[in-house]
C-alpha cells in the first residue's frame, strides 16, 4: 500500500459548493475527488512540458527539405 499523508486546505466557500456537489454526484469522497483532480492537474503538467520541450527542439533543429 502506497504511504498517504493527511493534508489540510482551506477553499473559498462558492468553490467547495461546487466540490462537493461535483463529488457527490460521481459517488466520490472529498479525498478520492483531490487526490483525481491533483493526479490530472500533474498529468497535464507533464504533457505540457513534453510538448514544450519537442516544440524546443523542433526550433533548435528543425526538419530538413529531404526529411
């Protein structure tokens, strides 16, 4: 089992309506909600950084007319 941390955050009060209604609706705890939406938060972190880094390197050393 992976180790899990309990952490506090404070959410202003129109932004946890949302949340929890969001939560309620798909059968989810207040954890399984942040803990999905922190993992896709990174996930797309990661995506844009790879695309930055080939949009990068397509700059640095772009396509030649015989490729």
């Amino acid at each position: 089992m992976r180790k899990v941390a309990k952490i506090a955050i404070s959410l202003p009060g129109d932004v946890l309506e949302v949340v929890e209604k969001e939560r309620k609706a798909k059968g989810e705890s207040r954890s399984e909600f942040f803990r999905r939406a922190v993992e896709a938060l990174l996930r797309q972190e990661r995506e844009r950084a790879a695309v930055e880094q080939y949009v990068h390197g397509y700059q640095q050393m772009p396509e030649t007319a015989d490729e």
